[in-house]
C-alpha cells in the first residue's frame, strides 16, 4: 500500500476543533459534555484549550513530551486516542492518532482516515517537523492547560531540536465504570476470560469422561489415550490465557477504582468528612489501602465455581440418580448462599467495629493532655473495654464463619458419596456411576473455588462500603456545558467580584444559609465582613473561593464563574487563607509553607519581603537552616500567631486578584497586626476580610 502523502496526515491549528472531534468520534468515544469552545487564535492559549475541552467532553488530557528519539514508541504505546502537536515552519501541525492495528497506527486526517505504517508514520513525522526557534520553544513551554498534568509542558529543558507534544485522551474518572472499562479494552479481556474457561472446563470434562469411561469398561486403546491427552495438556496453554485475560481486566479494573477514589478524595463534600471523627476518616483511609491492594483477580475468579455448578446440574440431570442428586445440589448451593451471605455480615461487623476502635483510639491520642489532667483514672477504660469485648466477639464469629467455610466443600463430597456408595451397594451398574460422579467432583471443585473467592471477596465488600463516599464523589464531577466566556481586558473591569441571588443550604431540604443574597466588590476595595458566630460568613469565603458549589445563584470573579475557566485559573483569581484550624502547616521546608509551587529550599524575593513586612524575618534568623527549615509535627513549632502569619503570606504570594482572609489577624498583637494589615493593604489587589465584631 502506498503511503498518503503528509499533508493528508496533518490538521493545520485552524481545524484543531474538528480535529479533536473528529479524534474521539472515530475512536468510538462518547461526547459527555456540550460542544468544543472556539480555537483561540494565539498559540500560547493552546494548552488552556485543551484543557478546557477535555473537561467539557467528559475527558481528562494525558500530556507527555517525549524526545525525538522516543516519538514513535511513546505514541505506539497509547491505548487510546493520542492527539500530536509540534511544530512545521512557523505553525503548529496536530496529528490524530486513533489507535493501532495488527501493523499499521489509524490515523485521521483531515479528508479521510489511513491506516499507516509505523516506519511512514515516523518517516511523515521527521519530513514535516521542523526545528524550532526559540520563540517556538516559549510558547510549548507556555502551553499550560492549568491542570497539573498539563504542567508537565513547562518544563522547557527537555525539548529537543524538534518539539512534540502527545495528548492522550481518556475517560474521566466520573464517567460509569463501564465505559471507562470498555475503553480500555477490559471488556474483550473479560469475554476472553470467560470462552476460555468455557474450553477448559470442556476439555477437564471430556478427559476425565474418556479415562473414566476407559476404565470402567476395561478397554484402554491408543485413541482413548491419545485423546486424554490432548485434552489433558491442554490445560496447560489454556490456563494462561485465562490469567493473562484475566489479569488484564482486575489491572483495568483496579486502576479504574483508585482513580476514582482519588479523583473522590479531592471532589468530596466537605460536610461528608466533617460529619465523622478524624480517627474513622484514618480508619477508612486504611480501608481505602484494602481496595487498591486486593487482587481483583481472585473476586472475578468466583464466577468460574458458576458455570461448574451449572455443569453439575447438567450432569446429574442426564444420570441416573438425577432424583436424588438434583435436589442434594439444590439444598448445597442454598446452603452455601446462607453461609457467605453470614460471612459477608461477619466481615461487615468485623470492619464496623475496627473503624469505632480506630477512631476512639486516634481521637484520645489527639486528647491525651485533657485526659491526663481532667479525666478520673478510674473512668479512662469504661468506654474502651465495651468497645474491645465488642470487637473480639465479632473477630469470633468471623473466625467460626472462616472455619465453617473451609471445610464446606469436603462436607459436600462426604455427602454425595455418601449417596454413590449407597447406590452401589444396593446394586447399581458400575458404569451408571460415571455421569453422577462427575457431575459431584465439579460441585466439589465449584463449592472449594466459591468459598476461596468468598472471603477475599468479604473483606472487599466490606472495604468497600467503607470507601463508597470517595467513590461516589468521583463520579460527581461537575460537567457543565457552558460557553467560553469572551475575552475580557480585566484590568479595566471595575469590578472583581459580582455575586447575584446566591442560595446555599448545607443538605437537600435544609435550611438555607443564604438566599438571594447579593454582592458587587470593586477592584481596590477592601471589604470587612463582621457578624455573629455562625451566620455563615465562612460558608460564603468557601463559596467565593470555589470550594463549595452554590445550589442557587451565580458567583462571577473577573467575568468568569467556577464552570467555564478550570480550577487552576479560579484558583489565580481567588487566593483564600482560610480559618487557623482549616489552615495547614506542611511537614516541609519553611520556603514550601510559603509557596508550595515554588522552589521547596529557596524563598523568591517577593516571600522574603513578604515575611519580612510581617515580621517573620525575625524568626527566620534564628531558624539554623533558614527558609530551609523543616516545620510541622516532625520540625520547627511555631506559635499561634507565627502560624497565622505564615499563612498570610501564604495567600499574598499566590497574587490572586480577589484575597479572602477569614480572621487569619486576630491571634496578633496589635503592633504585629498594625503591621500584617498594613502589608495586605499594600500587596493586595482587592481583599475581604472576616473578623469577629
């Protein structure tokens, strides 16, 4: 096949959209979201772009940069579509990589789509790149989506002569699990999985009915034995591509969960972790390391022992004791149900009890002060004896579950046996005995293969529960199809902060916080926000810092709301030190507490002006290693109002152009806050603050 000519393979930048659209149609992807926005005509808001797109279609952007060298394998190796950009002349070329074939890489371009070969692919690649100017290099280096993937295009050093850029795309975590699993081809491996058991299961039971029967009838020929054989050693190829299958699907799958689960653990309501203890939130966090340890393999396994019990069923009903057997599996498998379904009960009670432990035990580490000096020694086991006998009765009857589990399968044989040996005995054709004792070793090898899958299932289940609300978060990601909003010259906006008839209530049906409230801050304002404890001044720093998501209304910052620019752009708008216990000292460097995003060792000259209008310079000098200085549990203890300013320094460094301070002053001495105010009137672009009246 002769090779397309390459400009067949490459979209210009002008057709980026279509292109992009064009990629995930023909990879059989599904649009999840509203249409792509408009391509901007700059190069360096190219990567913001991309972002924003893979957002609205439901996606998340993969970036990788690889050398020139590296190109083609790192592009083969994708399993999904792979979008290319880099540079041909003094524009940028995109090539849509939908996926590979037997030997030749899909690719489509902007009339029709080719099947190419890996060496013209690359060969079309070289011919049409070129090297590129510095200028070029600037603006791959500017190409931030705002997402910390995306980030990974900052790093200007390892371009090469010639710059590529692969966007792979994949399903976002939010998106069904089925989907997510299709795409990766979970679901071929899972079907593979399952005709290849169907074959084994056939070839075990063709071999042990041919040597069987051999017996029995006493006639052994070379065709029997061949044939025994071949189904015999056929076990062997067999089984392999059962584990490969189904080892490809548990990887998918489990790579799936912990993705959601992490996607979870930055989405999830802040009321769902506020309403436990911090000893159950450690707890479930343990629970969470369950799930992503567990070999999911072993839980897929379980239903294999299926279709052996339905081989049984089969296997007595043409016997000839089908009257007998039939109902003996009937009540086996009834059984078997009740006794997993107890020992699903006993790993769930197993799990409840160690979450209550766990979060008592954490919760009176954190209290051990006030304990030892107001609690009566006679009282410190009152609670904590109840909760151990608790626990170790339900360890028991997990442990007698376990016992009555491992030895069900043999209770089986000894049963059905029992019934052949009567049979026999009474006078039974030896040769009628064939079908019903096959028919019994597949129930005997089904109930053994369904109680080992049992408990690591159990105790997954379990887990599981545990960690439902990260998953449910994850699949909660918000997907709005709103329209870019249209490009703005924001130093001339005259204001920075619009809110109109904002609603917020904490639950479905509860009492709002907030409804039809209105606010208009205008650039340079500085705005005091005073009022009784719990009138929701806190609740409404977390809506305007993007934290909390209204259930009415709309928040604009800059023009924008927190649905039409990404995370990372809200959060260069709105810069929030939140309140002393919501606030965080790292264990790290004195230099990361005040700009994670910046150098961990070295502060920047704006932090070190920065601490020193705050008066932390002070302190600093007489830190050994200076802004090198570990602090947190393990490093420097700072007080109260040292904190307090490092976290003001913190949200002034970040140059947003809305500051939030929510009483980040009032552990200051007057001299201290006479002299942090001023530092904030001064750096601040346009600041709120919440104060106690």
């Amino acid at each position: 096949m002769t090779a397309p000519p390459d400009a067949a393979l490459f979209w210009p930048l002008s057709r980026l959209r279509e292109a992009v659209a064009g990629l995930l149609s023909g990879a059989g992807l599904p649009s999840l979201g509203g249409e792509l926005p408009p391509v901007p005509d700059q190069d360096r808001l190219i990567g913001h772009w991309l972002h924003r797109a893979s957002r609205l279609m439901g996606f998340d952007a993969r970036v990788e940069r690889p050398s020139r060298a590296a190109f083609l394998d790192r592009l083969l190796e994708s399993r999904g579509p792979t979008l290319v950009l880099f540079y041909a002349g003094d524009s940028l070329r995109v090539l849509t990589y939908v996926g590979e074939g037997r030997s030749r890489a899909r690719v489509l371009g902007p009339q029709s789509d080719f099947a190419v070969s890996r060496l013209d692919l690359y060969d079309a690649y070289v011919r049409e790149a070129s090297v590129a100017t510095d200028a070029q290099r600037a603006i791959f280096s500017g190409l931030d989506g705002g997402d910390d993937v995306l980030s990974a295009l900052l790093d200007v050093g390892s371009l090469d002569a010639r710059p590529v850029v692969l966007v792979r795309y994949e399903l976002d975590a939010a998106t069904p699990l089925s989907q997510q699993l299709i795409q990766m081809g979970a679901g071929r491996a899972l079907a593979g999985y399952g005709v290849v058991t169907a074959i084994q299961g056939a070839a075990l039971l063709g071999a042990t009915w041919t040597l069987g029967s051999a017996a029995l009838d006493g006639r052994v020929d070379a065709g029997r034995v061949l044939a025994w054989a071949v189904m015999s050693f056929s076990d062997v190829p067999l089984q392999y591509l059962a584990t490969r299958a189904l080892g490809a699907f548990s990887i998918a799958l489990g790579a799936r969960l912990r993705r959601r689960m992490l996607e979870g653990t930055f989405t999830i309501e802040e009321a769902a972790v506020r309403s436990q203890g911090f000893g159950a939130i450690v707890a479930r966090v343990s629970e969470a390391a369950v799930i992503e340890q567990t070999n999911l393999a072993q839980l897929v396994a379980a239903l294999l022992p299926i279709g052996q019990l339905v081989l049984a069923a089969t296997l007595f009903w043409y016997g000839p004791l089908a009257s007998i057997f039939l109902p003996l599996l009937g009540v086996a498998v009834a059984l078997a149900a009740w006794m997993i379904r107890s020992l699903v009960q006993h790993y769930a009670d197993s799990y409840v009890r160690r979450i209550e432990l766990t979060d008592d035990l954490v919760e009176k580490i954190l209290g051990y002060r006030t304990r030892a000096v107001q609690e009566p020694v006679a009282r410190r086991h009152v609670d904590e004896d109840p909760g151990l006998a608790a626990y170790a009765e339900s360890g028991a009857r997990l442990d007698r579950s376990l016992s009555a589990s491992s030895s069900y399968p043999r209770l089986w044989l000894f049963a059905a046996a029992s019934v052949l040996l009567g049979a026999f005995v009474s006078g039974g054709a030896t040769t009628s005995f064939l079908v019903p004792a096959l028919g019994v070793m597949a129930a005997f090898r089904a109930f053994g293969g369904l109680f080992q899958a049992a408990e690591p299932a159990a105790a997954w289940l379990a887990a599981y529960r545990g960690v439902r609300p990260l998953l449910d978060a994850g699949a909660a990601r918000p997907r709005p199809p709103r329209a870019e909003p249209a490009d703005v010259d924001e130093g001339k906006l005259p204001t920075v902060l619009s809110v109109s008839a904002l609603s917020f209530a904490h639950r479905t049906g509860g009492r709002p916080v907030f409804a039809g409230a209105n606010l208009r801050v205008a650039s340079g304002e500085r705005v005091l926000l005073t009022g009784a404890s719990g009138g929701g001044k806190t609740t409404l720093f977390k809506l305007l810092g993007g934290e909390r998501r209204p259930t009415g209304g709309v928040i604009l910052v800059g023009g924008s709301d927190a649905f039409s620019v990404s995370e990372e752009e809200w959060r260069r708008r709105v810069a929030s030190a939140p309140q002393f216990h919501e606030n965080h000292v790292f264990s790290s460097s004195l230099a990361f507490n005040l700009d994670p995003l910046g150098d961990a060792q070295f502060a920047s000259d704006d932090a070190r002006a920065i601490c020193a209008e705050l008066g932390l310079d002070r302190l600093i000098a007489r830190m050994p290693q200076g802004y090198a200085q570990l602090l947190g549990d393990n490093g420097w203890q700072l007080s109260h109002g040292e904190r307090s300013r490092l976290f003001i320094a913190r949200a002034l460094l970040q140059q947003a152009d809305l500051l939030l301070f929510d009483e980040s002053f009032g552990a200051l001495d007057p001299d201290t806050l006479l002299a942090a105010l001023a530092c904030v009137r001064r750096r601040g672009k346009t600041v709120m603050v919440i104060a106690h009246t």
